[in-house]
C-alpha cells in the first residue's frame, strides 16, 4: 500500500494551498454575511454539507525499524446519502510552508470519489479506524478557492452519527486551493482575501 500510495502521489503532484482560523460561534453569522459579499454567486445562498469523516492509519515500514504512519479520510455526506465516497490523502504541510513570512501552507492532496465499499476495501489493507467526527457548515467559492465555515461535533458512540455533541464553542474557517506544483503565486492571493475577513484570524502555520 505504501508504495500504490507514493506512485500515486508521483503520477499526480497536486498541491494544496490553505489558510485556517477559528472564529466564536456568535461571531458566525457576521461572517456568513461577508463572504455573500466578498465571493461567487452572491445573490444564492452558501451550499450547506454534513458529513462524517473517518481518519485512518496503517504504519508502513521506513528507515531501518522506523515506522511511518500513513493517514488517508474517509468521508461521506449524511445530507447527501446516495452521493459517493470519498478518499482523500494529505502530506504534512511542506517544509517551506512554516515559515512565517510564507502567505499559506502547503501540502500534498489526493481526493477521490469512490463506491460505498471503501471503508471494508481500506481495513483489508491494513487501515485502522483512529477517529471520526461529523462536520456541519457552508461552503462559497472565489474563483478557484473555496472557503468554509464549519462546525466540528464528537460522537457519543463511534459509528453513529445521530448522537454528537460540539467538539468546541467555536467555528473552523478554511481556505484551500488545490494547484499543480510551482503555482505558489495562489498563496498570495489567498492571503490577500483573508486580509479582506478581518479581524477574523487566520494563521498559515496552523495544520
């Protein structure tokens, strides 16, 4: 698997650009309200998602007796049942990226739709189930970023995801652009629109 994993990433060198901050749960609506005016399709509403998410591991043989774990998600909308899978693998943010003067992050990304059989097909090869949790909020577009606002829930018991309660008193805000390799000129115009949500925090050294 690990190997399937590092071609993959080798035939498809996507980059993910991303900004995250956090913001209080009164403070959403205001929010909300400014990214109608500041991105696409203002005159709709933002598109809504519930999803459930599952993060699994396997370690994979490294370096001598170093064992390197491998983390792929797994996740579905509750909203959009009959919707596919998806899979979706993230490298840790680049090296480059942590340092501050830096307008985003950086990392790997590989995100896939699949049929409802994956979560069988991953724990055949070896994936174990690390946590899971359901995820509700908005979602706009500006140009090729897309920006979320959403709400993170815990699950009272793994797998069912009709009894969940607030993981925090606060929201998640993302910006994520995914770009081939060299187009770092994006991160700038990522941060440039993130100046425009002040004083709402955004960090490109948060992963």
């Amino acid at each position: 698997m690990t190997e399937g994993l590092s071609s993959v990433i080798k035939i498809l060198p996507a980059k993910e650009y991303y900004l995250q901050g956090s913001i209080n749960d009164n403070a959403k609506d205001v929010l909300l309200h400014r990214l109608r005016g500041l991105c696409d399709s203002t005159e709709s509403e933002p598109e809504t998602f519930h999803d459930h998410e599952m993060v699994y591991v396997i370690r994979a043989a490294g370096p001598g007796t170093q064992q390197i774990p491998i983390t792929v998600r797994a996740s579905h909308a509750l909203d959009h049942p009959d919707e596919p899978w998806h899979l979706r693998y993230v490298g840790n943010p680049e090296a480059s990226s942590s340092d501050r003067s830096k307008s985003a992050m950086v990392r790997t990304c590989i995100d896939v739709g699949t049929s409802d059989e994956l979560l069988p097909f991953l724990q055949e090869l070896g994936f174990r189930l690390d946590f899971e949790y359901v995820m509700k909020g908005y979602m706009f577009r500006k140009g090729r970023m897309k920006v979320t606002v959403s709400k993170i829930f815990r699950l009272l018991q793994q797998g069912k995801t009709d009894g969940i309660e607030p993981v925090s008193l606060s929201c998640l805000i993302e910006l994520s652009l995914i770009a081939p390799t060299g187009q770092d000129a994006v991160a700038d115009d990522m941060k440039t629109f993130a100046e425009q949500l002040k004083p709402y925090p955004f960090t490109s050294t948060l992963c």
